[in-house]
C-alpha cells in the first residue's frame, strides 16, 4: 500500500495496490466454476463433427441408460419448447440477414462444433461417458469455408432459407443514397487517375483472437417461487437477462442474472448472448434442479474467441512529396455462420471498416464491405473489435507509400495525421479531442531516427538486418449510445448506484461485469477522492442485475470513461445533499464548493474550524434525518446515468525495433516503445498493465495465434497445443510513455483504454520487419508474421536479385 | 475432458510386481504410467481406455543415473534431474540440452526419458537423442527375461516402440564420457520450448588431431519418427568441424530427410531449419568434444 | 473407489476416490479448494493448475488423485499462513502482477518452487521458467517485474 499518498486528491493517479487482489493471490477468488448449489446438476454438450451436414437421427437411448444420466436434450425438443436465438433484444440496428436458428441445432449442423444435444447428469465424468453414447447419424453436405468462394454464384448455402451467404454489405463513404455514394465513387477515381502515387495492396488476416483464460460457464437455478437465477460469465448480465426472459418467455420480475465478481478474463468474449445460456437454463426449469456447464478449452476454441479473418484490397492515392489523398477498400470479412446474439459476427468487420481512415486526413475514400457465411464458427468479438484487420492494412499501407515516395515512414505519418480536434473522418468517425501531435512527438523523442538509420546502414555492411517500424491509432472511449444503439440495440451510458452507508462507508453498484480490469480499485480512488475517505471504505458490487442499475456492460474501454462518470455524477449528487445539510447545521449559507472533502473531514473553508467527520455528517443525514434544511429528505443514495454529447477516443503511437535472421527469417524484437494519450490517470499500475496486456496480446496474435479449418471444415486448432499462445518467452519487454490531454467530456478528465490498443501492433510489427527486409523490397501483406513464410519471401526475393 | 472409467489404479515397488499385474490383463487394457505428461494427454481425451493403471513411481529401482562403464539413465529419472547432472557432458551432453527445455518447469518435474522413449511421440526430443547418442535400451519381460535392444530398433515409428506387451524399459543406457566426444541438441518450435517443428541433434569424437572419428546425427519433429541422418553424419568423419564442411553435412541431411510439410512450416523451411540449426548444434558438439 | 490419502496444506485427508479423478477434481470438489484453477481441455498446457506434489510445481490436472496417494500437495491456499502473505503473494499485489487473476493461483506455485531453486534469477531465467503458465491480461510484464522484485526481497532477508 502506497502509505505516502495522504492528501485526499492524490488517490487520482496513484499506483495503489488492488483490492481485488488479496483474495486472487490466496486462491479466494470466486469465479463460475467455483460455484456449487447442493444438487446441482453437470451438463456437457454433444457437438458437431462436421462443419455442414443434415442430422438425420439421434439416437440418446444409450446415454439415458446410463446409470446418473438425469436428460438429454436435442434440438427437437428446444425447438418446440423454447422461441429461437433470433430475438429483438439481440438484433443490431444495421440491415443484415440474420440467421434464425436454435440454442441447439435442429435439421443441419452449420460448423464443427454445432451443438446438438446435451447430456444432463448427476456426475461430471458421468455426463461425459453419456455425451459419448448419443448416435448422431449425419448426411454430409457441401462445404464453404473461404470467403470469396462463399460469395461466388453457386456457391453451397449455410442457411437454406437464403438466397446466398452474403450476410451484410456496406458503403462507408459518400453519403446515405445510393447516387451520392456513386458520385463519390467516380470522384475518388479521379482522384487515382491523376495521382502521381498509387498503391494497391491486398492484406488478409488470418482467424485469430483474444482467448480468455477462463472458458465460459453457466449455472442456471430454477425455483417455482422465484423463477430463474443464472449465473453466466459474462460481460453484459443486465442484457442477458433480457434475453433469456424474451427467448425462454419467463416474467421478468423472475430473471436475475449474476456475472460472478471474479472473471477470467472476457475480452469480448464473453460479451455476445450465447446459445448455451438458453439450454442450461431450460434444463434447470425442466428439471427444477440446479444444472451448471463449464465449457471445457476444446469447446471453447470451437466455438468462440475467433475474430479477425478479412481480406482488404487498400488502395492509396498520394502526391508524389507524401501527401495523401484518397483511400479505397474493398473488405471481405468470412463471418462464419453469423449465429451469435447481439454481434452476429459481422458488427466486428463493420466497425473494422468505420476505423479504416485511421488517424489521417485524406480529401475523399471510398469503403465497402461485404460480409460471407461460411461454415466456420461465428465470428465473436475480441479486443481491437473489428479493426485489428483494418488496422494492420493502412498502417502497412502508410509505410508502403512512404517507400515509394522515398520518404520516412514516421514523417510521412506526422504530416497526415489529423492536426486538431475535434475531426470527423471520411466514414463518419468522430474525434472528440487529444491531441495527436503531440503524442506522435513525444514517441520519436525516445528514439534518436538519425542515429538509428546509421547504426541500420552499418549493421548491413555486417550481414545484420535491423528494422523500425511505427503505427498509431484512434481508438474508442467506450462506446457512445449514439454507435451502440445501431450496432447492438442497446444503450451506452454509463450507470452507478452509490450508497453511503451509517458508519461513513460508501458502497458502489455498477452495471458493468468486469473480468481483470480492477474496476473495484479504480472507483475506490475516485470515491475516495471525491468524499475524502480512504479507497478501503469502499465497496463496489457488479454483475448482480438484483443489486445493480442497468448498464451496457464491460465492453469496449468504458470503464475509465462511461462508468466511473456516472459514479462521479452520483457522488457529486451525494455530496451536494451533505454540504446542504452541513450548512444548514453549521447555519452558515454556503455552496457545495465552500467544502472540502478531505482526510474523513468535511471542513467548511471559510472557517476551518468548524468542520465534520465525514461519518458524523452522513450518519447525521441517514438516521437521524430531523431538523433537515426545508424540502430535503434524509438518506444518502443516488444513481446516475452518465452519457457524453459525443463519442470519445484516446490514442496511441508504437514503435519497435526488430532484428531479422535472414537464414530462417526468425526475428526478435529488440525494443518496443509507446507513446500514449489516455487522459487523466486513475491508476497508473492498472493503465499500464492493459497497455501491456493489450500489446503483447497483438504479438500474440500476429504471430502465433491461428484458427486453421481444412477445407471441409474441420478446425484443427481446439487446444493450446496447436492454439498457440505467446508465453512469457517469446515476448519482449514493453516501455510505455504517456503525453496524455485530459478528456474535456468527462468530469474527471478520464478515458477509456484498452480495448482497441492491440490493433496497432501488428502494423508496427511488421513495417519494422519490412524496414529491415528493405534491400530485399519485401512487403508483408498477410497475418500472420510467421518466420517460414518470411525466409520463402527472402528466398524469393534473392532468387530475383540474382 | 476426463479419462474413462478406469477399474484398477496399482502402484508397485518392484519391476517384477509390475510385470505380474500387466501380465493379469490382455493386451493393451493395463497400461504403465510414468511421469504420465503424454499418457495424461491420452486418457483424458479417451484416445487411451485403459482397465487398468500400472504406476511405475514408487520403483526406486527405475530412478537414477548410474555411472560405471557408461551411463545407465533409469527409466522413471526425470527430465529434471537429468538438465541438472553434470556429469552427463561431453558426448552425453545432448541429453541435458533436450531435457532442460522439455515442455515447461512443470512437465520436467513429472515427465521421465523411460516415459518419452517408450510412448515415441514424433514430435519430441527424448527419442531423437537417444538416437543420436547410440542409447540402448533395457528391457525386462514378466518371466524375467531380459534383453538390451538399441535405440535403432526400438524407436520404430511414431507411439510405435519394440517392447513387447509383457515387458516392461528399465533403463537406456548409453557409452561413457569419453576425452574427446561431445554432442547437442536443439530444436525449433513456433513457441518456445513447444514441441519440435524440427530438432537436430550431433554426436561426434574427435582423435588426438582433433578430427572427428565417429559422428551421428539424428533429427526430432518429423512425420517419421526419430530418425538417425546417416549421410550427413559421414560427412564430418574426417573433418574437424569448420564451417564449411558442417555446413555441407546439413546440406546433405536436408536433401535427404523425408520432411512433412504443415501449418507450421512447409518442407523447404523444415530444410533449412535443418541447415541453420544443425550447423549451429554441429559446431555446439564440437566445440564440446575439444573442451 | 480407492482410499487415498493425501496431505494438503498439511492437512492429512483420507478419501474414496475414483481411480479416473484428475487430481485437480480431487481439490477442487472433494476439498473445496478453489484456487486452483482449470484452463485446458486435456492437453496441460496453461498450468493454471499447477500446485506442488511434495515440493515441486506439477499441473495437478495431469495426475490422477490416486497417484498423489502417500504425497503431500501445497495449493494456493498454502502458500500464506495465519493470514500473512509469502513474499511472492505480496509482490504480485504490490507490482500489479495480475489482472483477472485466473492463472495468478498456477504461477505463484510455479514461481515460488522457481525461487526456492534459482534465487537470483535474471529477466531470461524467469521468462523461461514461466513457460508452463499462460497468461492472457499482463502481457507477462508486471509478473515478470514481481518475480524478480520477489527475488531481491528474499535475496535481501526482508522477507
């Protein structure tokens, strides 16, 4: 505990130790899994083996003779017992054919993985050796598995009931009508036939995602007096109660949903509603038993976690001297077969196409998008939401033309990049404020770019191969109601309910379910430097929807921007009451501003003297609520909704120096460095740890995450064996910097960070191993960066040299 | 995942005990645990159904590494005690280099050479070196019967070894440490310490001039199994192991080797890697063996 | 069912177990010690699991509870006593060595048989030595920063 911050005020910014963490170093952490009601039921899931196929007959009578086999249950029964998957409350405000379809599989299995049944029972290992004695007689049906061929006429459909897989297509640019967005369709190709400059490039990304260590989970109680109680790792209880009252037609006042206070992490992961949920806790209320599933890692690398896979054909046309002119993509995302509530897979590459502009101020651009069913998993989100892709191909795009135009690729970024805020991009993206200069400055201040390009030409003369490559982006604050509404159908605000308690203890209540991200602590500092108390008397409740106001969720960066403003507002609510009935008692006429909060004081500033522990004043207010200023009631409690007029953004700038064995094509990355504007600080330990986190996640990502289907569909990648995430050895140590503005629309100065910060690195990545590959004119285009298919291209490329 | 119903889970102090146990079931449904870092693996994906399991961790006479004439490595010795002795060096020295980055801390403090050698997973390093080392291995059957088959022999394919149903590996052994031999071993995986891609391991002996004598080469992570690189390795005999002519060895183990091609690495890169790494643990045993 | 019997956290258990229950179950369901974690299927590789079998970190989901019959087994749980944390728990706290905590409970196992055995570790030793613990929120930074933080303390008696 960092015993030297004492002023009141110093709680903002400090790198106090967490207080979630005392219960998560002794083992005391409660997740899903950790939960056992007496009687509880254990279910496992009996899935697809192929990726496309007509289910002709189940056969459970084996399984449900199993001694301990309480139920299984198929998509037959689901089908007619319970509404489909596809329910207003988890469909987006975007025109897409969304898929209908079942919590369980019925008629055909989509992708490898379908669930088609579940086996209920008694005993974990018990309900396993069932799963394996249901008969599924399958009649296998054509697959498609690549995008561009699912688009292509004739092409096998996943979904009988529509006409193609084209599941979504968008204009991003141009206007709202058809003739404004051909108009400027022939305005930026005049702008490519004229310009002395233009690169055309095709990147794709590979199928890869943020994997939380945590599965998923779901324990569902039913009792006739009070309905469903669901326990779900999830980062959004309060819609998922609503969809489960809407899918399974219970009265809501008989949902309750809890997010467990401890998560494994989510990532977005755990953000979509999943099919699971419904069968769990229909079996629950059939069965009237406790019935909990814990989704086993193979399930987990099946189903969910994998986002990214998109093709964009990026065009840049450019002045000759490196200005930029005009932008033009053609993205194609495989969305998998789209069932997945709230997202349905293709909300991630639309907003992927909305951040396509990045941070730089081209005159025109011209995106589209068009989205492909395959018979792959639905696609989920994952941290850089979307724009993990998009990011990759403008910032390797940026370097290209910075190549052809024989400029630094760092100053070529520098004279493009927005100069003020706020700016509104070619798609439509609104920049609140920042100031992007100004980070991108002080990131080129820890590197000397001279020296560097020296010590490069040097080391070349000793057959040494080093490299810099730079990236920088824009990323979402939390997401504003203003987006959210059409992309998830729900609303963005932020919500707090703040207790003070009798004996000067205040108690916080979001809506958010957070998994890591230590909101426990982060609004602890703010209450305390609100009320001038210690971040120790506070407590924060999440997840409950009993106990919590209605929220959007842990999703994208809202916490440092959305959450802890509405608890501000709250709180400042609060303290108004306190100093109102403190001076009325004080008899002095005084504004809220006339107080200090400080130390467990409040203190009238006029005359110090007379003054108030905190605890006499709330306690005063709360059960002794006599002799009160006219019109006030006692108690002390508020919720607030917390929405800015505008969405919000932070930035960042990376770079990273990297060292290319052109034998093998291995790398090592021998420096990474950052630069970031994430507005005030609420605590630095916590903002650096998402910036690490979110960074070597991206490493992680580019390099060695893959999701690899064969072409008739079968993932071969459902263990960490063969899903390979990067260990504490093949990643480098990270130096972060901040040169951050404060954020004027919130009243804390706060950003939200973290959730696209992953986007960046592959960019920056792979310029500096294209930077170092210069002699040999290698341009890499595709993820991910593996060391065999460099050497290929170094091979390549020398075969041509000589 | 959980393992299937398993009837009988036995831990016996002798081999002979053990043997007796293996000898009450068919074929296949009792199956010996060692360290149980592979076999684990296989229960609980039910790839193995065993009836029965024979737990080999409480026979102190499968444990440690003896040294007379040559080096006899108990089977159930860990990968742990193997990266810490020090006396494996010299031309023993590959041994230590495979074992210290087996898996993780963790699998190296359960997972055993006798384990590694007689499950012949093809992706890993155990059975490739005690290839390249010349290792022999000893076999014990239930009527007592012994016999010391070489590695050559016993490492047929991929989870394909030649011990029999009714037998039970004590022990590999291998030469003594000798004035000038010295061997290494390194591999190359996506992550590290992962299961090989590729994995090369030299053994050579130099005479009195500092040439080499005797050499082998054997390779990890290939479709095939362990398997030794004859061509390349008559390539150093004679040398003394400058960087052209190791470098001309490996090119010879590339051309020759039979290497898959996969998500991880195509052919070629396999090839290479077989070059580069090679001529890197080649110049390792060297350097070794003049130490 | 197998009588077994085990000593956790110094505690001596005799229990009938199945000879199919992973180790991990053993802990988890019969003993209600939940720190210990499961984040793989069957292929031990996230060692959110790992615990000590008489001193030494192994994943307790590749061992069956019988084979840790006659052995003592350390949890996280143990790791602290009468409420005092180890120099390593408290090094995690004071450098941010976690986030959602899910593998915290395998890599204080790990790391702590790791100290106990490489006492002056540098950077590569323990980026090495935590190979068998994956982490997805730290980027492995702050662990690495409290391990080696951990490392000075011990090396300084402080602790």
């Amino acid at each position: 505990m960092d015993i030297t911050v004492q002023d009141s005020k110093r709680w903002m910014g400090a790198r106090l130790e967490r207080k979630e963490d005392l219960r998560l170093v002794t083992g005391q952490g409660k997740y899903l899994a950790d939960i056992v009601l007496p009687g509880m039921l254990h279910a496992v899931f009996v899935r697809s083996e192929y990726a496309h196929a007509r289910i002709t007959g189940i056969d459970v009578a084996a399984a449900r003779a199993l001694p301990g086999v309480v139920d299984v249950i198929t998509g037959d029964e689901i089908r007619t017992r319970v509404k489909s998957m596809r329910q207003p409350v988890v469909l987006p405000n975007l025109p897409a054919k969304y898929p209908d379809y079942h919590a369980l599989a019925v008629d055909k299995v989509k992708f490898h993985g379908d669930p088609v049944a579940v086996v209920i029972a008694r005993d974990k290992y018990v309900a396993e050796d069932a799963a394996e004695l249901v008969v599924v007689d399958y009649e296998e049906l054509p697959v498609v598995v690549d995008a561009e061929q699912a688009l292509a006429p004739g092409a096998p459909r996943v979904h009988d009931e529509e006409a193609d897989n084209e599941m979504f297509a968008m204009t991003f640019t141009g206007g709202a009508t058809a003739d404004e967005q051909m108009r400027n369709e022939a305005e930026v190709q005049r702008i490519f036939d004229t310009a002395e400059v233009v690169v055309s490039n095709r990147f794709r990304v590979h199928r890869t995602g943020i994997t939380p260590m945590e599965p998923r989970g779901v324990l569902c109680d039913w009792s006739l007096a009070d309905g469903l109680t669901a326990w779900i790792t999830t980062q959004r209880p309060h819609i998922d109660r609503l969809a489960l009252i809407d899918i399974l037609e219970i009265p809501g006042e008989r949902v309750r949903v809890i997010a467990p206070r401890d998560q494994g992490g989510g990532f977005g992961v755990k953000a979509p509603f999943y099919r699971e949920n419904v069968v769990i806790a229909y079996a629950a209320r059939k069965l009237g038993k406790p019935v909990r599933w814990i989704e086993t890692r193979y399930e987990s690398l099946m189903n969910v976690g994998q986002e990214r896979d998109q093709i964009n054909d990026v065009e840049i046309a450019a002045t000759k001297d490196g200005r930029l002119l005009a932008l033009r993509n053609r993205g194609i995302a495989n969305n998998g077969t789209g069932q997945t509530g709230v997202y349905w897979g293709f909300v991630m590459p639309f907003l992927g196409q909305v951040e396509m502009p990045n941070v730089y101020t081209w005159e025109k651009g011209d995106i589209k998008l068009r989205v492909a069913t395959t018979n792959k998993a639905c696609l989920t989100p994952s941290r850089a939401f979307g724009h993990f892709p998009t990011r990759f191909a403008i910032e390797r795009s940026i370097d290209i033309v910075a190549r052809r135009c024989g400029l630094e690729p760092a100053d070529l970024r520098r004279r493009n990049m927005v100069p003020k805020l706020p700016y509104t991009t070619i798609t439509g993206e609104y920049f609140d404020s920042g100031d992007f200069l100004k980070v991108w400055d002080s990131l080129l201040r820890q590197i000397d770019l001279p020296a560097f390009r020296r010590e490069q030409v040097a080391a070349r003369a000793h057959g040494r191969y080093l490299g810099i490559g730079f990236a920088c982006g824009a990323e979402l604050s939390g997401v504003a109601s203003e987006l959210l509404v059409p992309m998830e159908n729900q609303p963005g605000y932020g919500a707090a309910t703040v207790r003070v308690d009798p004996r000067g203890k205040v108690l916080i209540f979001g809506g958010d379910a957070p998994g890591g991200q230590g909101h426990e602590t982060t609004v602890a500092q703010v209450v305390a430097s609100i009320f001038g108390i210690d971040p120790s008397d506070t407590l924060v409740t999440t997840g409950d929807t009993g106990a919590t106001p209605f929220g959007a969720g842990t999703i994208g960066a809202r916490a440092g921007s959305y959450f802890v403003s509405a608890v501000h507002k709250a709180c400042a609510e609060l303290k108004e009451k306190i100093t109102h009935v403190l001076a009325h008692d004080l008899g002095v006429r005084a504004t809220t501003e006339e107080f200090a909060f400080t130390n467990g004081d409040v203190i009238y500033l006029r005359d110090p003297s007379r003054r108030k522990t905190f605890r006499e004043i709330v306690e005063r207010i709360i059960m002794f609520p006599v002799n009160l200023p006219e019109g006030e009631v006692g108690g002390l409690e508020a919720t607030a909704f917390f929405e800015a007029a505008k969405p919000m953004i932070c930035f960042n700038a990376d770079f990273c120096i990297v060292e290319v064995r052109p034998e093998t094509g291995e790398f090592t990355i021998k420096r990474w460095a950052t630069s970031e504007d994430v507005g005030n600080v609420i605590n630095q330990n916590i903002v650096d740890g998402q910036m690490h986190g979110a960074i070597v996640q991206g490493l992680s990502n580019a390099i060695f995450e893959e999701f690899i289907y064969t072409d008739e569909g079968q993932q071969l990648t459902a263990d960490f064996e063969h899903y390979k995430l990067a260990t504490a050895a093949d990643v480098p140590d990270i130096e972060l910097s901040y040169a951050s503005t404060p954020c004027p629309h919130t009243p804390l100065g706060t950003r939200g960070i973290g959730e696209g910060r992953p986007s960046s690195v592959p960019g920056a990545l792979c310029n500096a191993i294209c930077d170092a590959l210069s002699p040999f004119g290698i341009e890499v285009t595709e993820l991910p960066l593996r060391p065999s298919t460099l050497w290929a291209q170094i091979r390549d490329a020398q075969a041509r040299q000589h | 995942m959980f393992p299937a119903q398993i009837e009988e889970y036995v831990r016996p102090t002798t081999v002979a005990e053990a043997l007796a146990v293996n000898a009450r079931y068919d074929e296949g449904d009792a199956l010996f645990i060692a360290g149980g870092q592979s076999l684990m693996q296989a229960l609980k994906s039910r790839m193995a159904r065993p009836r029965c399991l024979i737990d080999l961790q409480a026979i102190d006479a499968l444990k440690g590494i003896e040294y007379s004439d040559g080096v006899r490595i108990g089977a159930m010795t860990r990968y742990v005690d193997i990266a810490a002795d020090e006396r494996l060096r010299g031309r023993n020295a590959a041994l230590r280099d495979a074992a210290a980055h087996v898996g993780d801390r963790q699998v190296r403090n359960r997972g055993t050479i006798g384990g590694s050698c007689c499950w012949n997973y093809l992706a890993s390093c155990t059975p490739a070196v005690v290839l390249g080392l010349g290792g022999r291995m000893h076999l014990v059957a239930a009527d007592g019967t012994r016999r010391v088959v070489p590695a050559t022999e016993f490492l047929i394919g991929p989870l394909e070894t030649a011990r029999r149903a009714d037998e039970l590996l004590e022990a590999v052994s291998f030469a003594g440490a000798t004035d000038r031999g010295g061997s290494a071993y390194r591999k190359w995986g996506l992550v590290k310490d992962a299961l090989p891609v590729v994995g090369v391991c030299v053994c050579v002996e130099l005479d009195a001039a500092g040439r080499c004598s005797a050499a082998s080469i054997a390779l990890s992570g290939l479709a095939a199994g362990a398997q030794l690189a004859p061509a390349g390795a008559a390539l150093l005999v004679g040398s003394s192991g400058d960087a052209t002519t190791l470098a001309r060895a490996m090119d010879a183990v590339a051309a020759a080797v039979e290497a898959q091609s996969d998500k991880w690495a195509s052919t070629a890169y396999r090839q290479q890697l077989i070059r580069t790494l090679g001529a890197d643990v080649a110049a390792t045993a060297f350097a070794r063996a003049t130490a | 069912m197998q009588t077994v019997r085990i000593t956790v956290n110094g505690t001596q258990y005799e229990e009938a177990v199945p000879p199919r229950m992973l180790l991990v179950d053993f802990l988890r369901e019969r003993l209600a010690l939940t720190g210990t974690h499961v984040g793989c299927t069957y292929e031990g590789v996230c060692g959110a699991c790992t615990v000590h079998l008489d001193g030494e970190a192994v994943k307790s989901c590749m061992l069956l509870a019988v084979q840790a019959d006659g052995h003592a087994v350390t949890t996280v749980e143990g790791l602290s006593s009468n409420g005092d944390l180890s120099v390593l728990q408290q090094s995690f706290r004071e450098h941010h060595g976690l986030q959602c905590g899910f593998c915290t409970p395998g890599i204080l196992m790990n790391m702590t048989d790791f100290l106990a055995r490489h006492p002056e570790p540098s950077d590569d030793d323990i980026r090495h030595g935590l190979i068998g613990n994956l982490c997805r929120c730290t980027g492995y930074v702050h662990i690495v920063k409290a391990v080696r933080e951990a490392a000075k303390t011990l090396a300084g008696g402080a602790g």
